[in-house]
C-alpha cells in the first residue's frame, strides 16, 4: 500500500509541474489550473488510501465544510478582489500547516528525530507568521486598516529581537521536547511577529508582499511534509516556495528595488492626500482637463492605440466596458493592444485575470519589454487608473523615489489619454510627471462611466 500511495503521489507531482509551467501563459492557464486541480485529487485519494487512519469522520466533515466554503467563495468574490483572496488563501495555507505541527508535537513530541523535530518547529514558525502576515495583507488590500505604512521608534529592533526569541524558544524545545508550553509560545510569539513584519509595508509593496506569502506558505507545507514524512507536502510546499520567491524577485526587478528596502523601507503612502509631493523637485507643466467628446475623436482618428490598465479599472470594475471600447475602435481599423505592467494593480497578474474575465483576446495583452519600444510610434495611449508604472519621474528625476523603476514609456506615445477620478497620487504617494506632459489629455471620474461614455460617443 505505501509503494502505491507514493507512486501516486509521483504522478501527482508530474501534474503539479505541469501545471505550473502552463499557469506561465494566459493562454494555457486554465489547463495548467485543471491539471494541478487533478494532482491535487489524486494526492488526497492517496492520503486517504493511508492505513494508520482510523476514522473518516473528522475528515469527511473538513473535506464537507471546505468544498461548501469554496464554492460560495469561488462564486460570489469579485475579479477586483482577487488580491485579498489570494492573501487569505496564503494566510489559510500558513494556519493550516501550524495548527497540522502542533497536533503532531502534542500527539508525539518526544518521539520526533532531531531533523523531523527541527522541520516541525520551523513549520509552526513559518505557518504562524504567513497567517497573521497575510491577514493584515488583506486587511491593507480590504481597507480595514491603513493601506500606508505603519512605523515606529526602534520597530526593526523590536522584530530582531522577537525573532531570536522564537530562535531561542526553538533551541530550547529541540533540546527538550517534552516542555509543550514552549512550544505554544512560540507559535504565539510567530503569530504577533507575523503582524508587526507586514504593517510596515505600504500599499505599494502589496504585490511583492503578497508573492513572498504566498512562497511562504509552501515552505511551511514542506516543512510539515518533511515533519510528516509525506513526499506529496514536501513536493507541493517545495514547488511554491520556489515559485513564490522567483516571483518576488520578478516583482523586485520590475519595481527596480531590493527585497531587503521592500521589507524594511517603509514604501508608498497608500493613504496620501491628494497633491503632496513626496521627494524630488515640483514637475513643471500644468493639467489639462477635456470633455468626453474631445478624448472620443482621438481615439476614433487614432491608426494604433495601446490601452494601459491599472488599479483603477479594477476598482471600477470597467474591464467589460474596456472591452467593448477597444472591440468598436477596432472594428473602425484602429490597431488595439494592451500594455501590462509587471506590478500593476495589486497582485502579480492583476490586470491579465481582469482582462480575461471580460474575454479580452490573449494575443492582444503584451507584457512590458515586448511592447515598450512601440509606444514612441503609437498614435494614442489610454491610461486608465495606472498610476507609478507610467510616471517619467521613474526616468528623469534622480531625486524621486521610484528613481529607476522600469516603467511603460507611455510619455513617448504622440498623445496619452489619461482617465483618472482626481489628482490623488498612487500607492508610491508622488506626483506623476505624465499628468503635466504637453502631450497629456487628462479625463476625470469614475473609469467606468467615462469609458462607457466613449463607447456611447462612438457608436452614435
């Protein structure tokens, strides 16, 4: 029976990798989903298949309350509030594996090897601060407390010093494994150390933090794997530890910022006022508002036009809308494509889930080093709610704090259409350089409205 449960768990991890290497390209990310859904299946079959089980009950009502708690989650949460929902699965993922490490060291603590007891201490480590972590993620991402980072006198010290206590506690467990309530306050303290290391962290930093979560969560599933001696944990924790870090430092790269000043460097208001200016000389240049029908006849006498998506358009909810625009303009001849950011929005890939839910064609969304060098040659760029990701301060202005920040050259466009509710700053809480541009069509209020007064406009 072992040899079978493991061969399963063998192909079980064929279809994980698999699966993660399709979720790569929009195009294959539904069947990279519906194989690792498939592994994942066939893991549980396995597990389930284990002998030393001696009831079916507790599982049976876990397995009946989880599937209920997805499918009303799965149908009813908004494409817009992705984010928060990937912060609660990392957050779920994490408490999951600590609460699985401290049933097993109270139901045999004492009978761990040193190297099982190690991995079961750094599995409650670990799970502890990826659940407190990624629940003030998803509280920034909700609202539920300030979305800017949270500081105080001697804050690194403090988590320093919380941070060799739980090594310390650790030592002291793995040396006697029979003091339990140590072990409680280390999963207490992990818990508090998850808090202080996320409130910290602005607005800005979301999708990076979210990634490093979500890489977090897997190295506590392969902790309690190696803990449990299951191949399938080790194998599935292994793989999201890996990708989440890989992706944390694709989200680094693209912000041109180290993981060490996204963590400690206290980045992006969040919550800033509108017009304060956080560093750097004042741009100089002046907004230019327009009227609906102004910005509808540059697009309608536009040859090519790329659509830049940002946080905007998913707090508006205007990717259907977005659609139906570049649908009309290209039926007219105009050449439509969308340019994404790296970190638009407010989780990795934010803006290609939103696109695809209003079925906006894959081959038309072009990540930023493949479109970057057409927008000198573009006849317009509508920008809808991005903000950072399009500031030429990024490019010109060495005092700014983005300084060197890849972004969409979307300044070098002949004209940019900007649609944006105010003139509030991003989450980097600066001024954006583009709104002064002499080339720059400013269009206020809600993305969604404005977007379907175009497309109204246009169809007249």
């Amino acid at each position: 029976m072992v040899e079978l449960i493991n061969f399963i768990y063998l192909l079980s991890a064929v279809l994980f990798m698999l699966g993660l290497k399709k979720l790569s390209s929009p195009a294959t990310a539904r069947m990279g989903n519906t194989l690792s859904l498939v592994g994942m299946a066939m893991a549980i079959g396995a597990t389930l298949l284990n002998p030393d089980i001696v009831t079916f009950k507790m599982i049976v009502v876990g397995i009946v309350v989880g599937t209920v708690i997805g499918v009303v989650v799965a149908v009813r949460v908004q494409m817009t509030s992705m984010p928060e929902m990937v912060a609660l699965f990392n957050g779920c993922g994490g408490a999951a594996s600590a609460l699985v490490a401290l049933a097993e060291f109270q139901a045999a603590g004492s009978s761990f090897p040193p190297f099982g007891m190690v991995t079961l201490i750094l599995s409650v480590i670990v799970g502890s601060v990826t659940f407190t972590g990624s629940l003030i993620a998803f509280a920034k991402l909700q609202g539920l407390v300030p979305s800017r980072p949270v500081c105080y006198p001697g804050q690194q010290v403090v988590n320093g010093l919380i941070l060799l206590a739980v090594t310390a506690l650790g030592v002291a467990v793995y040396q006697d494994p029979a003091n339990i309530f140590f072990f409680y306050v280390i999963t207490g303290i992990s818990l508090l150390l998850g808090v202080l290391a996320v409130i910290p962290i602005g607005g800005a930093d979301m999708p990076v933090i979210i990634s490093l979560l979500n890489s977090y969560s897997g190295v506590a599933v392969a902790m309690t794997g190696f803990a449990l001696q299951n191949n399938a944990l080790i194998v599935v924790g292994s793989l999201v530890g890996a990708s989440g870090i890989f992706l944390t430092k694709i989200m680094c790269d693209a912000m041109n910022r180290s993981l060490a000043n996204v963590l400690f460097g206290a980045f992006g208001s969040g919550d800033s006022p509108g017009g304060e200016v956080a560093a750097g000389s004042v741009p100089e240049g002046s907004v230019k508002g327009f009227e609906l029908d102004d910005v509808a006849t540059v697009l309608e006498n536009a040859a090519s036009l790329i659509i830049v998506p940002g946080y905007g358009m998913a707090a508006a909810q205007a990717q259907h809308a977005v659609r139906e625009l570049g649908d009309i303009l290209q039926e007219r001849g105009v050449e439509v494509r969308y340019a994404i950011h790296p970190v638009a929005g407010r989780m990795p890939g934010h803006m290609n889930v939103l696109l695809a839910e209003a079925d906006v064609s894959y081959d038309l969304l072009f990540a930023m080093e493949d479109i970057n060098d057409d927008f000198a040659d573009t006849d317009a760029v509508l920008v809808i709610g991005a903000n950072d990701v399009v500031n030429p301060a990024a490019k010109t202005n060495p005092a700014s704090p983005i300084y060197g920040m890849p972004i969409l050259n979307v300044d070098e466009a002949r004209t940019v259409i900007v649609l944006k509710r105010s003139m509030n700053p991003g989450f980097a809480g600066i001024e954006n350089e583009l709104f002064l541009r002499e080339n720059t069509m400013m269009l206020f209020g809600d993305a969604k409205k404005s977007v379907h007064g175009l497309v109204a406009y246009l169809k007249e």
